[in-house]
C-alpha cells in the first residue's frame, strides 16, 4: 500500500504536469496551423507566448522530481571504511543482523546532531541499490554507547521496513509540486492564479499524505530500536538528541563562529573538542539536564515528517520493561571510533563551508581575544563616526572623542546617535536624558577597546561562561564612575582620562579642556 501511494503521487504529479504540457502544446500548434504563412500574427504570438511561460515552472518541476541527491559528501561528510573504524562497523553489522535486515555497504561521519540512511534503489524503490548510513560527530560526542546503539537501530529499522526504498520516489515527487507550486505562488499575473490554486492543493495534498507516512515510520522504526536497544535506552537517546542539538547550536553560534567576523575559526583538531569540553562542564551539564527534563513544547503539524519528540517518548515508555536500564557510568560512543580526535578534525575541516578557508585557524584564548577586541572596534564605530560627521572633522578615538566633549560637543553628538521609538517623541529635558543615555551606551566600547589595547581588561574564554571581559581589579567600578561623570550635569572628562591611564583622579589636578 505505501509503495503504491508514493508512486500514485508521483505518477499524479506527472499526469497534471505533463497533460498541462500536453495541452499547452496543442494550444500552439492549433494556432500555428490557423496562420496563413509561418509567421504567426501579433495576437496568436500572444498566446504563444503566454503559453510557454506558463509552461516554464511546469518543466522546472519536472526536472527537480528527476534529479539525484547527492551523497554524504554532499552533507559535509567523511567516509570509514571498516579498517579504519573496525568497532564502529562492528556495531553496525551487528545491530543489522539482529534487526534482520542488510547492512549499509558505506558509513559516513557527518557534522550534524543527526543520523540517516539512503539506498541508491532503482524502479521506484523495487529493485534495491547501494546502502549508506550517515552518522554525525555530535552523536558520538553526547550519546552514551547503548543510546548511540538506539539511535542507528532505528535508521536500520527503516530499512527492514523498506521505507528507504520508497523515499527517493516521495522525495522526488515533493521537490517537483513544490516547485512548481512556489513558481505560481512568485508570479502576479492574473492566470498564474488557477495554476497556483491546484498546484498548491496538490501540494497540500501531496505534503499531508506523503508526511502522514513518514511519521507512522518514524514510530515503527522507534519500536525497532527499543525492541533492539532496550526501552530505556531508545527513550534516553530521545529526551537526548533536541538537549544535543541546543547545545550544539549554542556552541557553534557563542563559541565555534563567535570570531567569524573576525576572520578567525576555532583549529581543526579543536573544533569538535570544544563542543565535548562544553558538554563536559558541570554547569552546562545542568543547563543540559534542564532541558531533558523540559523538552521544548512541540505540536504535531500534518506537513511535519515526525511525530512530536514528547508524542514518540511517551509511545516507548508504554511498552513493557525489558530490564535494560542505564548504568550509572555508561562509555561514550566516542570510544567507538579509533584515532577520535584526528577524525572529528577531519570532518570538521570538510564540514565548514567554502568561505572559512579564508579564515586564521587559533586556539580558544586567541580566538576570544580577537573576537573580542573585532566585537569593540565594530561598536566604537557608531559612535566615533557618528562624531565625525557632527564636529565636521575626523575623530578616530576616543581620545579625539573626549577632546570634543571638552569642546561642548557631546549634546549634539549624542542627539545624533540612533534613537529609540520612545526617544524620538520625547522633547525637552526628557530627550536630552534619553541622549546622554544612548551617548554612555555609545561611548562603552571605545572605552572597553582603550582598555583593552592598554592591557587593563582582556577578553577571556571560558566552557562555563561565553566570551567575557575580565579587568584589572578596580577597573570594572571605576569605568562606570567615569562613564557617569562623562554624562552629568556638567560633563567631566578627567575621571575617565585618569582611568585610561592608570592614575588616581584624585590625586591629580584636571588640566584646562582643548577645543577641537
């Protein structure tokens, strides 16, 4: 029945689109032949016209519903044969035998918290192909060993049921209605409209059923891996993968990328060491555990292709126990690829896209320290070009900057700053406290660069917390003093050019302001 609806849908796709086709075409040539000579008239060119851009999201979606995915290397992957990863391919065959179904004849480590199996099947899913199963470095890194062994028990358990045989054919048919549906959603003219309204019902139709499948899949091959792994485990490597792949997103995004900008990337061989030292630290561990507790809140959707993580934990856990429980201390499925940290760094090189190759390769502490300072000089710019333009001549520090505070500058340029919506309808007094505000927020990070570059603060980097300054002690009070003084009443620039240079303003006597 499934093999039948995926290729029902399928061939539905390519009755609509081709007899469209076929009756665009016999709309030409109805009109060529009415003409008198070869060349049609203003009016039939028209028409002809017309039809062929009617017809051309037709064709394009033929076409995407024909083209071949790639493989892992497409997903950023590196293949393991079985001489360089013995224990992993030992657990893989071994789990496919007691699944009762043909190992993968490939394996490839991939860079996402994820795991997958394709087939190259050919007729539609009846004659079956090649076997890969991708598997991804953050799984092996969090999972324990027994969760890791649910995990692929699952991906297998599509194949025994055969339903990576009938995916390409789905996938093929949901590329093609999409595209042609998007094609007729993009275009304004009036008979786009009948062309988008059945082709988007046709995709509702398609999404609705097709994704109606994939979860009744997604729960049968559930039941293979607790049937395989255990109840606990299957459930356990469940409430374990979204907790994974947030703390994976944090990473990537707060620490891994953090120096983008900067043009610096984290070393090969640290990348994925740095997402196992964040895991490894207690009060990310306690965040982690947070969230298995507390799963983000998900509803069943009738275009998602799996069931609600919640939805599937519950189905495992009202199966009966099997007496596999977790131990106190299980081994990391880590343990299972030989050389860990050589490969990870090798997926993590072909996982990183073209433009980071022009990227430094540093190690954490430099890395922070760069994309710290880059953060600062980035955030002084507003401020000091904002400056600039006010005084009307260039103020490339903040020394320059405190120079045109001195010269009573500081209330036209901060009225220049950006404003928020509540401080552009302020008036009076009111909004020259909103621009004194947004002028301390401003002034901030030419202060912090200053400091920095001066070695009295440093960017720092830390498992436990994300990029940070750390001062001098004393520092971090007295920048804020200055920064009041800045913005009083009577603006006073010698608390913060005493701070700048290490001296005690107390004990020094202000000099007579310069204009600028």
């Amino acid at each position: 029945m499934r093999a039948a609806q995926a290729v029902g849908l399928l061939l539905g796709f390519y009755l609509c689109t081709l007899g469209t086709l076929a009756a665009l075409a016999s709309i030409d040539v109805a009109l060529l032949l009415r003409t008198e000579s070869a060349t049609p008239v203003v009016a039939e060119g028209k028409v002809i016209g017309l039809t062929v851009v009617i017809a051309i999201p037709l064709v394009r979606g033929v076409l995407a519903s024909l083209r071949r995915r790639g493989g892992g290397a497409g997903l950023g992957g590196v293949p393991v044969t079985p001489e360089q990863q013995p224990k992993l391919w030992a657990r893989v065959r071994g789990l496919a035998e007691q699944v009762g179904t043909r190992p993968p004849a490939e394996i490839w480590l991939v860079p996402t918290v994820n795991a997958a199996v394709s087939e190259d099947v050919r007729l539609m899913g009846l004659l079956p192909g090649r076997r890969r199963m991708y598997v991804g470095v953050p799984l092996l890194i969090g999972l324990t060993v027994n969760q890791l062994d649910a995990v692929l028990a699952h991906e297998l358990g599509h194949y025994s049921n055969r339903d990576v045989r009938l995916a390409p054919t789905t996938v093929r048919g949901r590329e093609g209605v999409l595209t042609v549906a998007r094609a007729y959603w993009a275009g304004k003219a009036f008979w786009h409209r009948p062309m988008r309204a059945f082709f988007t019902w046709y995709a509702q139709l398609y999404l609705r059923t097709s994704q109606s499948v994939s979860r009744h899949q997604e729960l049968a091959a559930d039941r293979m891996a607790a049937r395989i792994a255990g109840r606990d485990h299957t459930a356990a490597a469940l409430r374990e993968i979204p907790a994974l792949d947030a703390a994976y997103g944090f990473y990537l995004n707060r620490y891994a990328e953090v120096g983008w900008e900067a043009g610096l990337l984290p070393l090969p061989e640290e990348f994925y060491g740095g997402l196992y030292g964040l895991l490894s630290e207690p009060s990310r561990q306690r965040e982690l555990d947070e969230l298995r507790r507390n799963p983000p809140e998900d509803e069943a959707g009738p275009y998602d292709s799996h069931p609600p993580i919640s939805e599937r934990i519950a189905a495992i856990e009202s199966l009966p126990g099997d007496g596999r429980v977790a131990a106190d201390a299980e081994p990391a499925a880590l343990t299972l690829l030989r050389g860990a940290p050589r490969v990870c760094a090798d997926v993590a090189a072909v996982a990183l896209s073209p433009e980071a190759k022009a990227k430094r390769p540093v190690d954490w502490e430099e890395l922070a320290r760069g994309a710290g300072r880059a953060s600062l000089v980035r955030d002084a710019a507003t401020v000091l070009s904002t400056a600039s333009a006010v005084v009307g001549v260039p103020v490339p520090d903040l020394s320059t900057l405190l120079q045109a505070v001195e010269a009573g500058w500081l209330d036209l340029i901060a009225d220049s700053l950006p404003k928020s919506d509540r401080a552009q309808q302020a008036t009076g007094r009111v909004a020259r406290e909103f621009a004194r505000t947004a002028f301390r927020d401003a002034v901030t990070a030419p202060v912090l660069l200053a400091l920095v570059d001066g070695g009295r603060a440093r960017w720092t980097h830390s498992w436990s917390r994300t990029l940070h300054l750390e001062f001098d002690q004393g520092v971090e009070g007295a920048v804020a003093a200055a920064l009041d003084g800045l913005v009083a009443e009577t603006p006073d620039t010698w608390p913060l050019r005493c701070l700048l240079h290490g001296l005690e303003p107390a004990l020094t006597m202000s000099p007579t302001p310069t204009g600028l």
